[in-house]
C-alpha cells in the first residue's frame, strides 16, 4: 500500500498540513527527553560521538542468568572478542516452552546505526518481552556502531552471528529445543534496515552446511532514506519525537562510506534514485510495521511496495497514531497490539513451515 499524501492543496510544508504533537503517557516523555537530550548531546558537529555523554541517558542492563518472574533468563554469548561482537540470548523456562522446537528470533536493535547496544534497557525489556510472549529464543546482537564502524560493518557483523549460530548452536544453558531452520530476523529502526541487508545477502550465497534458513523477517520502522525529502519528513520536521532531518541526516552521514550522500545502496533500496535490490527466490515473507507519527513512514511503504513489484510476501501493518519507536514501550496499546502481530506472523510460518519445503 502506497502512503497517502494528505493535505496536497496546501503542501507538505505548510504549517496547517501538520498534525498537533502526540499525546503521550508521562513515563513515555521522560524516557524519550532522556534518550533523545542524551543523542543530541552526544553527536558532535564533527560527526563522532561523545559516547561518555550518552551513556548518561543510556540506562544499560545485565544478563540474567536465573529466571525472572516469567520465566525469562538471559546469557551473554561473546562471538568474536576482536571486535566486541556478542548476542543476548534470551530463553524461556523448559516448562513454560513445551516439548516441541521453539523458533528463534535474531534481533538487531535500532540506533541510527551509531547508538544503544543489545544491553540498553530498552532493548532488554523488549527484547525480553518478546522471548515471553511470541514464544522463542531471542538472539540479540551487540554489533559494532559508527562512526568508528562505518558501513558495511553492522552488516558484516549481523551476518557473522548467523554463521555463528550455524556452526556452534546456541549456548548449553539454552535448556529448550530449537529448530535453527525457523530462523526469524526482526530489527527496529536501523536494526530494521539491517534486517533487509542481512536477509538479502544470506540469501544470495547461503552457507551450504548451515542449519539457519530464514523463515521471515520482521521490520519494525525501518530506517531507510534518500536524498528526497518525502511528505512525511517535511509535515512531521518539528511534530514527531525521535526522529527528525537533522538527527537523521547526521547519522547517514556517521554510517555511510566517507563521501557517499543518502541514494547509497545501504540507504535506499526502494528504486526511486536507483536500482532496485536484487532479491534471491529464497528471499523471506516479511513483515513491515509502520507508524503515523514517524518521519520515515513513506521509505517503509515504498519498501512494501518493492517488495511486491518483485514478488515477494510482505505484509505491512500500519499504527496511525504511533511514534518512532513505540515498540520499546509497552506502557503503549499499539505496543501490545504489534506484539499480538508478530506472535501471529511467527505462529503462522511457524506452523506451515517444513525443513524440506
């Protein structure tokens, strides 16, 4: 579905085309002044990040070895201590979880490819929430963040961890079965743009004696761009929280290869400035959801839309009162709701998925 242009008589920038600020619980805008004073703090002009100044508004918590409340524990699995490559891994309780293989779920958090790591609360909680309510093994990726790391590291990164799950499994401690062949990757944000890339190239040249297939691929928000300015980036520029052009703008500039402008491949894979991605036969149904208070709305239904000019599954869910990153706050009733979403779209590929299909 393509996004809808409102109020065109009066043009994008016109201040009357513009929706009044979200209303939001008050634990959601003291979470969000912390995350987004400490960013804006923290990119400095010269396109580094001061990243002691954003470790003051980016809460960090500790894996959990036991079990909480839900069942729930969580381990660090160090991949490549060369490059502080690591995953979370979150598993349920082996009576909450049944006898039969549980799907795992590869997570790679968001960011704008330059902030937060799997261990930031929110992405634990999250990432925790998920683990208890979808009912899988989530895997959550520490990878390198630009600017020290620029493209295509984080891609490099998120891939290696497939290949380290392939080869080594998951931890002993994981006491639940897992089947590695209903293998889904999610991601928010950047982490969702990195979705994309990862499944495209395991895809291309998947490992021959790999036990990972991608059964689908979950975008929450993805963080796609170009060098045009949508409708949505010009109506919402000084309305929505989180994202705005110039956070954006400066975190492409911190991720993409020195001199490469925003119709870089990494950034825009939907055809306008470009050609469009090649995607393999094996590409994964995915799942796309979208907000309408988030600046970047009309790059993910333009990313639905390519994938249905080329064939490929792809349902896109649409919140029309959501934020950036609603998602990391469950206080939030769309929150609960994509929950119920994504429960629905791993149970069904879950269910009709076969290791010889």
């Amino acid at each position: 579905m393509e996004a809808t242009t409102k109020n065109q008589e009066t043009g994008a920038g016109d201040e009357t085309a513009r929706p009044a600020p979200p209303v939001l619980p008050w634990s959601v805008r003291l979470q969000l002044f912390a995350l987004v004073t400490a960013n804006d703090i923290a990119q400095r002009r010269d396109g580094t990040v001061n990243r002691f100044l954003f470790s003051f508004g980016d809460r960090q918590s500790p894996a959990r070895p036991r079990p909480d409340a839900h069942g729930v524990r969580s381990a660090d699995v160090t991949v490549d201590a060369s490059r502080n490559l690591w995953a979370r891994v979150y598993s349920p309780a082996a009576e909450a979880a049944g006898p039969a293989p549980l799907p795992v779920l590869v997570y790679f958090h968001g960011g704008g490819f330059t902030l937060l790591s799997a261990a930031s609360t929110p992405i634990d909680g999250m990432c925790r929430r998920f683990c208890r309510e979808l009912g899988a093994v989530v895997v959550s990726v520490n990878y390198r963040l630009a600017p020290e790391h620029r493209h295509p590291a984080a891609y490099d990164d998120c891939v290696d961890v497939l290949r380290y799950l392939g080869a080594t499994g998951l931890p002993a401690d994981v006491s639940v079965p897992v089947d590695l062949s209903r293998c889904f990757l999610g991601g928010d944000s950047a982490g969702g743009n990195i979705v994309h890339h990862v499944a495209q190239r395991w895809t291309e040249a998947p490992p021959s004696d790999s036990p990972v297939r991608l059964a689908g691929i979950i975008l929450l928000q993805p963080y796609f761009g170009g060098e045009e300015r949508t409708e949505a980036e010009l109506r919402l520029e000084g309305v929505a929280p989180v994202v705005n052009m110039r956070r954006s703008d400066w975190a492409w500039r911190a991720f993409l290869p020195e001199g490469a402008d925003r119709n870089h491949p990494a950034a825009h894979v939907t055809g306008e400035a470009g050609p469009e991605p090649e995607l393999a036969e094996a590409f994964p149904p995915a799942m796309v959801a979208v907000g309408g208070l988030d600046p970047l709305q009309d790059w993910q239904q333009r990313y639905g839309a390519m994938l249905r000019r080329k064939g490929k599954a792809v349902k896109v869910l649409e919140f029309p009162d959501a934020i950036h990153a609603f998602y990391c706050f469950p206080e939030l009733p769309d929150s609960g709701r994509l929950v119920e979403e994504i429960r629905a779209f791993i149970g069904t590929k879950t269910a009709t998925h076969h290791p010889d299909a």
